[in-house]
C-alpha cells in the first residue's frame, strides 16, 4: 500500500466477489459492490434475484461461500492469518460477529418490532443491553430518536396499537439508536398499505439527507431515481448493470434491465 | 325535535329443547342420590375423616409432598430449559443428548423410573469420579450418603418432569417468530440476551398455562414416590393410617380433601402468574382499551402475530 491512499478512508461497504450457496442452489454469483461513505445505494431486481440474500450477507445474517465482504475496511465475519505464505481463514467468534452487527443497522419488511415492549423500550433495548447505556440516558436518547421519525406522541404505545408505517417508523428509529455508520433497508415498505409508504419513505429521505450510508433493497422506482447516488439491477445472481439512476432506470443498456423497468414502468 | 322511529325489536320465543331438560332433570336427581348417600351412609365415616384431617402425621405428609411437588418441579424446569436450549442449538453431541434424554424419560413409566432410582444405591455402591475406561479415579464415596430416598425420589420425578417440560419450553420457544431472532442479532444482541429479553417473555404466554398443569399433575404424581420407597408423603400416610386402624375409606378422603385444597390454591396461583406476566412491562401512558382477563402486554403479543396462540401441547400422563 503506498502513501497515496494510506489516509484515504474505505468505502463503507466493499464486497468483492462475493457467492452465496444454499445447499446446490447458487444464490450470488460473484457479487462486485462498492457504496462509498454517505453514498445511497438502491438495489432493483426481480424476485429470487438474491437482492436480500446479499444484504443479509452485509450484516453477517447469512455467512459468504466465497470472496470478501469489507464494512468501513474490516473484513466481515472472518479473520484472515498469514501462515508460511499462505492465508489461512477463521470465523470470527460470536461476540466479534455481534459487535460487527451493532454498526450496522437493518429494517426488514415486516417491521419486527419487538410485540412485548412499547415503541420507547423497543428503541432503549439495543444500547441498554448490547452497550450497557444507562437506562436514563437510553431513554433521552431513544426519545431523541422517536422524534426524528416523528413518533414521539406513540412512544408509550405497543407494536400491535401502531400502523404498517408508523411500526417501520419505529424500527428505523431502533436502529438508529445504535448510531449505525451503515443502514440496510430490505423492502421497508412492501408490507404496507399504499397510504403508509409515504411517510416512511419521507423518513428514509430525511436519512439520507443527513448523510447516512444506506443500501436499499426496494421497488419503489420513484424513490430510486430521487435519492439513490447509485442504482444496482441485479438478476439471478449478478449485478446485470450499475449506474446513476437515469443511467440505469431511464437508459438501461442491458436487455434485461429494459425488460424489467418495461414491466415495473 | 322529531322522535326517531323506533325498529320492531324482534321478540321471538326460542327454539324449545326438551331433551336437554329431560337430562338436566336426570343429572340432578342422580347428583342428589350422591349427597344423600355421603352422608346418610355411615361407612364414610365423616367422624373419623374430622378425626385425622389435621392429624399432625397427615400434616407433615402434606408438607413432605409439598416439598416433593416444588422440588421435582424446579430441578424439571432448570432441565426443561437446559434441554430445550441444547435442541435448538448446533452442536450434534448437545442435541443427540437432548433427544436421548426426552426418548428415554418419556418413553418409560415414571413409576419404573422411581423404582430405579430408590435401586441405584444397589446397582452403585460406590460413586466415584475419573475418566471412564481407566482406572484413573479422583474421589470416591458412598452412594447411600447421596442418594437418600429423598433424593431419589426428587431425581426420579424431576428427571421425568424435565422431559415433558422440555417439550412445552421447546413449542413456547418455536412459537416466536423467527424475524425477532434476526431484528434482535442484526441489533447486534448476543445469543443469551435474545433469549432472556426478546424470545423467552414471548415465549412464556404459551409455557406457562402448561405448566401450571403440569404442577398440578405432579402434585398427584408424588404419590408414586412409595415405588422409591419413600414413605412420608400424604398418600402413603395416609394408607399406612388407613389400614392400621382398618379404616381405608376415611382416610382416602382426608387424602383427596388435601389434594383437592392444594389444587385449587395452585389453580389461583397459576391464573395470578398468568396475569402478573401480562403485567411485566406495562408502559403507563399506552393507549387502547383493555380486554377483560388478559392484560394488554399480552393482547399486544396476540396482536402482533409473532406467536401461534393456541399450539397442541403435549402433556404428561
Ligand atoms: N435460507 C434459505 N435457504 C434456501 N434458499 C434460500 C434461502 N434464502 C433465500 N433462498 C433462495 O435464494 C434465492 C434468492 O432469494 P432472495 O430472498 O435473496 O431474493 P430477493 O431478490 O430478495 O427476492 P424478493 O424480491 O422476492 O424478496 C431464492 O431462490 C430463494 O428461494
Ligand atoms: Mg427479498
């Protein structure tokens, strides 16, 4: 490594080469990706296309089959050792995966709120219990972050009293709490109603705005082209092709990308 | 103001069910006969049932089997949870043990078990700790001076127990939606405090109604520790009383008349843990109104849909 690049910080998320099997079934093909700090990444593609199976590969929710995953320049989930000129492979232990995992955040589809805690327990656990925050300080800071989703009056409510969207609201504010240097988003707004999308995709907008590095498995095109720094069509497997948004959703140059924006247009 | 027009109520008679009455009337004269007999017939022997009620051997067998019930319970629910945890594990030796465990304490009569257990001291003279298949030993000692019948006969039971409840643990566990395991390890949780703060309290709305059946079942239960032989609980007690003074029948209803106090106090105890596990981590300000019987920690469970309500449970004989 020469002096050039020594103090230029790495990308937030480098993936290089990355395959997933399960069992026989090949899931990622040698996946290539790079999201700088700050950067939104949206990633389009049609169903079974491993658009989920490669962000839970990020956050270590599914373990790689081959290439290297890099979340702010660490190796994820293994620890390579130079061995007689050779690198030799070891997982990292469960406690070294969790503390990789606290640094990034994750929303699913289905919310996954936490059904026995209020919306302000939901959001004070994680710190509590993973960083040992104070309880005091836990609540000052979940509150801060119910009111940056705006659900501040709903703080003493349950998940079950909440709506599709004010919930997801909620589990973007829980991640939040952990001060995530990375956000992964995986369909956040396919399980609500076409009311609800909007507010939490304002939400997401707001999050972007300010800066947090994002990667954001969604079908909402309109967002893609508003927001995303950088837009990934992937098909069975492979990113088909990469690009700003116009690059890729109004210019396609693959056929298979203008056959699936033809369809979703 | 113009009244508004009242609706027709509909007033009509219901359809009308004779056979029910016809049965209603049979039932009760047969019940009525049933009191009658208790206490017009003199073999029950209602004096001598007064007599011994709190005779004070029969109260120390109400606290031996007392404390058989508690103990057998906790050592079955310390292995219930060990069990069911090992399971659902990775580690092939943890879970081919855990199977083995539930096959074989499930698949045996308890009263078997317990006759093996009062006989380990013959099969075991010596208890001894070293590695296996050497001669290498590093304590030694008499197996009389562990196994009592005492702790015989809470090994036998609780070992039982313990298979069953693992069962119950397993199902409560399997109940929770398997996306708050991931929403709590991609918040960077470790395995055990998933468990303890996000799985287990979810968990627990399905484990607990079991259990306190299971309680109950082993309150009764305990009354097979005579196979050990241990012989200071309330049924042998009781019998021993019963066929000394050659009065059998009044002494087994002072048996089942403490039987039936115990049950009904623990039937109490259990809808009290029901609700107080509702209660939990009731926020204060929460909205939405409340359900009678259930309190709205646990309708939020319900609500959610993150556990099957009503799973079939499997359930000691
Ligand atoms: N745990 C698993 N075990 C086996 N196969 C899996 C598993 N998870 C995903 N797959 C398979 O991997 C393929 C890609 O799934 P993935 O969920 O990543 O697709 P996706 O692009 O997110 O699709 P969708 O838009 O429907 O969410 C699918 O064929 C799926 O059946
Ligand atoms: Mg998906």
């Amino acid at each position: 490594m020469n002096s050039m690049t020594e103090h230029v910080s790495p990308p937030m998320v480098d993936v290089r080469g990355v395959h997933k099997f399960f069992g026989d079934l090949h899931v990622l093909k040698g996946i290539d990706l790079v999201v700088q700090r700050g950067e939104v990444c949206v990633v389009l593609g049609p169903s079974g296309s491993g658009k989920s199976t490669l962000i839970r590969c990020i956050n270590e929710m599914e373990q790689i089959s081959a290439g290297r995953l890099y979340v702010d320049g660490e190796l994820m989930g293994l620890r390579e050792e130079e061995k007689g000129g050779r690198t030799v492979l070891h997982r990292l232990k469960d406690a070294e995966i969790s503390r990789q995992r606290s640094r990034i955040g994750m929303v699913f589809q289905r919310f996954n709120l936490f059904p026995h805690m209020t919306a302000l327990q939901n959001v004070m656990e994680a710190p509590r219990q993973v960083k040992g925050v104070s309880k005091r300080d836990a609540e000052q800071r979940a509150r801060d972050q119910l009111a940056r989703v705006g659900m501040s009056d709903r703080a003493g409510h349950y998940p079950a009293q909440l709506s599709g969207g004010q919930q997801q609201r909620v589990a973007i504010a829980r991640a939040l709490a952990m001060d995530p240097e990375l956000m992964l988003f995986d369909e956040p707004t396919s399980a609500l109603d076409p009311e609800l999308v909007g507010e939490v995709l304002g939400v997401m907008r707001q999050l972007a705005a300010s800066g947090m590095t994002m990667i954001v498995v969604t079908h909402e095109v309109g967002f893609a082209r508003e927001v995303a720094d950088q837009v990934v069509f992937m098909d069975d497997g492979v990113v088909v092709e990469r690009g700003t948004a116009h690059q890729v959703i109004s210019n396609p140059q693959q056929a298979r990308t203008r056959d699936f924006f033809g369809k979703v247009l | 103001m113009a009244a508004e027009p009242t609706p027709d109520l509909i007033k009509a008679k219901p359809v009308p069910r004779p056979g029910v009455w016809v049965g209603a009337v049979i039932v009760a004269v047969l019940g009525l006969g049933l009191v009658d007999s208790l206490i017009s017939n003199p073999e029950y022997r209602w004096q001598t049932v007064r007599e011994y009620l709190f005779d004070p051997r029969v109260l120390s067998g109400v606290g031996w089997t007392l404390l058989l019930t508690a103990g057998a319970m906790v050592i079955g629910i310390v292995l219930a949870l060990t069990i069911a945890i090992m399971r659902m594990g990775t580690n092939p030796i943890l879970r081919g043990v855990a199977w083995a465990y539930i096959w074989f304490f499930r698949g045996t009569p308890v009263y078997t078990q317990l006759v093996f257990w009062g006989l380990i001291t013959i099969l075991y003279r010596r208890i001894s700790v070293g590695i296996p298949f050497t001669d290498v030993t590093f304590f030694s000692i008499d197996s009389k001076l562990i196994f009592t019948a005492l702790v015989a006969a809470l090994l036998g039971l609780g070992l039982n127990e313990g298979a069953y409840l693992s069962e119950i643990v397993r199902a409560g566990l399997n109940s929770v939606d398997k996306g708050q395991w991931e929403a709590a390890t991609a918040l960077g949780m470790k395995r055990g405090t998933v468990l303890r703060r996000i799985i287990i309290p979810q968990a627990m709305r399905v484990i607990v109604p079991p259990t306190g059946n299971e309680t109950i079942s082993m309150l009764k239960t305990t009354s097979l520790v005579l196979a050990v032989p241990f012989m200071l609980e309330l049924t042998f007690v009781t019998n021993a009383i019963g066929n000394r003074t050659f009065l059998p029948v009044p002494l087994l209803i002072v048996a089942a008349i403490w039987y039936l106090l115990i049950t009904s106090i623990l039937m109490v105890g259990q809808r009290y843990l029901e609700a107080y596990y509702g209660r939990g981590f009731d926020g204060e300000q929460a909205g939405g109104r409340r359900v009678r019987g259930m309190s709205r920690r646990q309708q939020a469970i319900l609500a959610a849909g993150t556990v099957k309500s009503d799973p079939t449970l499997d359930v000691t004989p």
